[in-house]
C-alpha cells in the first residue's frame, strides 16, 4: 500500500474499509476515487479542465468521448502516471480513499505500486509468463508463496488454462489477446484496489476483447475499475457509470472537460446534455 513505504501517506484504507476521517458512513465507504480536478497542463496547454465525479467501489466507470479529450490524462491522474510526462503540471484534488493522492506527503511511486495499470498495447516484460506474474510480488516483497499467488493471478485474468503448461516459456510468444490477460494478472497479482485500463483492447480482436470484457466483469466483484474506451458499445456492454468527456474549441485552445456523468444506461439511452446526445447519436447512426 501507499502508506507503507511513505511518511505521511494515505491511511491504510483497504479493501471496505472507512476513509479515515472519522466519518464511517457507508457511502464514503464506497468510493474509491473522488476527483476535483480543475486543470490539466501540458507546459503552457492546458488539456484538460473541470472534472468532478467520483468512481465507487466494485463497479466499472468507462471514459468516453472523442479523441484528444482528455481521457487517457484524466485516467493517467488517478495513479500519477502522469507525472513520468515531461512538463506536466495538476491542479485540483484526486481523493484515493479519502486521502488526496496529490498532497505533497505522498510518494507518487508508492501510488503506482498500488493502482495498476493495463495499456493499450499488451506490454509483457521480455521474461517468462511466470516471472511477469511474479515480477510485482517480489518488487513488494511478498513473503507468501509466490507459485500460488502467480496461479492466483493467472486464473484471475481466465488464462491459467492456456498457459498452465508454458508458464516457463517467454510471454512474448503468446498472442496479443493472451499478452492482454497476462498483463492483467500482473496487474492483480499483488492485489491492488483499483484496476486502470487504457484502451485495453484496441489492438487485439474481437474474440480477444470479449474475453477480457467477460474478464472485467468478473474482476469487478473484487476490484474497481476505470477503463478509457473509444469502442461506444464497449461502455454499453462493460460500463456501471460513464464519463462523457469532449473538447471546448470556444478559445485559441483545445480543452477537454467533463460534459456528462452518470449510469451507463442512462447517458446511452437519456442523455442530459446536448453534446451527448449529438455523439452517441452520431457514433450509433
Ligand atoms: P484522449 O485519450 O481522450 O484521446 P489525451 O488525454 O491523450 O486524449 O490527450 C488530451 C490532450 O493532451 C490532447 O490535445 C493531446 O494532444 C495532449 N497530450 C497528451 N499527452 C501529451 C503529452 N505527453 N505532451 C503534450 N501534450 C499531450
Ligand atoms: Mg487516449
């Protein structure tokens, strides 16, 4: 966790546990991420403006919206990926369990370790599938038994079956589709709260995307999940919630924000804005 490795870092809040500020109400028991964010620069540019929603355990939010918006930044706040970037400036707050993951105490690295990650293109270690599932294990040090934590994993992500007889062999010789699911029992392997997906299956096949679609699904009954989708029926099918972000092209520049917020179906199917209306209409006509 966050707080084992930094001083002053997050409250120890795991899995249900309360926000740690004395107030053990059951509605702050549930929310994972709390987001008041108020710009997004990259230098000068500012890419991303006003994002207020909150994601709450045990459910899928997707981000939606055109390309540009803003949502692989937004998503890339929530475990300060984003601060690897060059000339990356955040204000505002993002609230991890109650404690703001931006405060100054905190060590970005530390929230890395904690909130994984899953990008768009399968990225495996070139090492063996055992030794990717392992790799965050012995990173933590984990004193278990790491055979079983892997196989853990691996049956987590619905790939044991495929690879139970290859865990020694290179990860690199499995298809995209396996690629993708390893890279998510990697991400689980050490247990993490929240998983953050970015485009996860753009670059694999239909077939493959409806396993790890199925695969959200089930990880969602243990882990909270924020997915950046560009696939409109991929929110419908996955998505709790969804974030319609777009782009404000009224000044000289291109800024995302947040238009709409609320339960997949009820942005699919009564969108409150004009803005999602005119998208998902056009994206579904
Ligand atoms: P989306 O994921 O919705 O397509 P992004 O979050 O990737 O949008 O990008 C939002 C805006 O920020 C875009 O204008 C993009 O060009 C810009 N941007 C993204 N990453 C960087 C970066 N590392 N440096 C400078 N500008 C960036
Ligand atoms: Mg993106």
């Amino acid at each position: 966790m966050i707080d084992q490795s930094t001083e002053g870092a997050p409250n120890s809040g795991g899995p249900g546990k309360s926000t740690g500020n004395g107030n053990g109400s059951s509605s702050l028991d549930l929310k994972i991420f709390d987001l008041a964010v108020k710009a997004l620069y990259y230098g000068k540019f500012k890419a991303v403006r006003d994002i207020g929603l909150s994601i709450e355990k045990g459910t899928i939010t997707a981000f939606i919206g055109p390309s540009g918006c803003g949502k692989s930044t937004v998503l890339r706040c929530l475990n300060r990926m984003n601060d690897l970037k060059r000339d990356f400036r955040f204000e505002g707050q993002i609230r991890y369990l109650g404690k703001d993951i931006y405060a100054k105490s905190i060590d970005p690295v530390a929230v890395r370790r904690t909130i994984g990650m899953v990008f768009q293109k399968p990225n495996p270690f070139a090492m063996t599938v055992y030794r990717n599932v392992a790799y965050g294990l012995k990173l933590n040090g984990y004193k278990g038994n790491h055979e079983e934590k892997v196989e853990q994993a691996l049956r987590g992500a619905a790939l044991w079956e495929e690879v139970k007889d290859k865990l020694h062999s290179s990860a690199l010789a499995l298809s995209g589709g396996q690629q993708q699911r390893l890279c998510i029992a990697r991400s689980i392997a050490t247990e993490p709260e929240v998983l953050l997906m970015d485009e996860p299956c753009s670059a694999i096949d239909p077939v493959a995307t409806h396993k790890i679609e199925d695969l959200m699904r089930e990880l969602k009954t243990k882990y909270t999940i924020a997915i950046v989708t560009h696939n409109l029926q991929q929110a419908k099918r996955v998505a709790d919630k969804t974030a319609f972000f777009y782009v404000d092209t009224s000044g000289s520049e291109r800024t995302g924000y947040l238009v709409e917020f609320g339960d997949t179906h009820e942005i699919f199917e009564h969108p409150k804005q004009k803005f999602t209306q005119e998208y998902i209409q056009g994206e579904f006509s």
